[in-house]
C-alpha cells in the first residue's frame, strides 16, 4: 500500500470518529500510537495529522503534539455561512452556464442519489462538485477548495447524525435542479442557501449532542 493511500485511510478514519465524537476534543493523537494501530509508519499518520489540522479538526498542543480540537458552535457557523454562499452563487451562475452536457449530467447524479442503496454522502458531493464546475469560475472554484476540505467530514456525518437528514436533502436537491434547468439563477440561489442553512442546523445539533456527552473535566 502506498503512503498517499495509507494517509487517506488513516484521514478518513480519524475524521469520521472526531466528527461522530468518538475522539473528543482534547484527546491526544500520537504518532507513534496511531502508526502502531492502522499498522503502518509513521510517514502516512504524520501527513494524515497535518491534513487534519489544515482542516481544522485537529491542533497542535503542549510541545507540539497534536490534539483533537473543539469545534465551536461559531467557527462552523462561520465557516458554512461562507459556504452556502460561495455554494450560492456558483448555482446561480451554473443555472445560466451549465452546457447541455453538464445538465444531462447533473441530472444523473440527482437520479443516483434517489437510490436508497447509494453512497448517499459521496453522491452529495458529486452534486455539489457539478453545480461548482457548471459554474464556470475558476476564482471561484479555487476559493471554495479550503472550504470543502475543512467542512466536508461534517457535511458527510450528519447523514449518520439524523437519519431523515437524507430524504430532506433529496428534496432540496430536486428543487434546486429544477431551477437551474429552468435557468433561473436567484431562485437556484436562494434554494441553495437554504440548503446549507439545513446542514449547519443539523451539524449544530449534532455538536450539541457531543458536548452534552462529554465528560465534565474534559469541558
């Protein structure tokens, strides 16, 4: 196995059990210990840890070992509310840029989605990657690049988090195609908005959960 493939797993894996709040903030990730459990060097956890703390999931502590940072209630509002609307406007201009081709495509993804045997989070982010290329930025796709990196464990998990989260995500999916199909970029932004705005409330819930869970000296 190469050392990119054993940092992907090992960033997957470390990112699903933070954001399920199975690792709590506070919790040390050592090197050697976390090397030692997926069985490989330290080579691959070290670049696993770093793509960790760019994404803001974990953060270097006393002499400089790394540990899983708290998440605030106001950092992710931040950061989903750039999101949805950098995410916002690339649906509007998708609506109105978007060749047949890409259309055609968007579609299919949407139609994937609806299968209840579908990897619904990768879906998800197909979806959004479609609208993000139909828009035709390169400035603005370029700016959402850090963004996706650091919320995209949190968009994934509140699939897991609510289990209706995913009915409701296809219906806004659906309405919002309908409106880029029909070329009509306010309303593809305004759905899109939305959208994002659902995602944070069910993030913002599921952190609730955790800090209600955690220990008292950890708080």
């Amino acid at each position: 196995m190469t050392v990119a493939r054993s940092a992907d797993q090992i960033h997957a894996a470390l990112s699903r059990q933070i954001v399920a709040g199975q690792l709590r903030p506070g919790d040390p990730l050592a090197e050697t210990a976390l090397a030692a459990r997926f069985g490989v060097s330290r080579t691959p956890t070290r670049e696993a840890l770093h793509r960790l703390a760019t994404e803001g999931l974990v953060e270097r502590g006393p002499r400089r070992a790394f540990l899983v940072r708290r998440m605030s209630p106001e950092v992710l509002r931040d950061l989903f509310e750039a999101l949805g609307e950098l995410e916002a406007l690339c649906a509007s201009l998708a609506a109105h840029r978007m060749t047949p081709i890409e259309r055609a495509a968007l579609e299919a993804i949407l139609a994937e989605g609806e299968d209840p045997e579908a990897d619904y989070a990768a879906v998800n982010r197909r979806f959004h990657d479609a609208l993000r290329s139909g828009g035709q930025n390169v400035v603005l796709s370029g700016m959402l690049d850090d963004l996706n990196r650091r919320s995209m464990p949190w968009r994934s998990a509140q699939f897991e988090a609510q289990p209706d989260r995913m009915d409701s995500s296809r219906a806004e999916h659906r309405a919002i195609v309908q409106a880029v199909l029909a070329q009509d970029g306010t309303q593809a932004a305004a759905l899109m908005r939305a959208h994002m705005a659902a995602s944070l409330g069910v993030v913002l819930e599921m952190l609730t959960r955790h800090a209600e869970q955690e220990p008292t000296h950890a708080r």
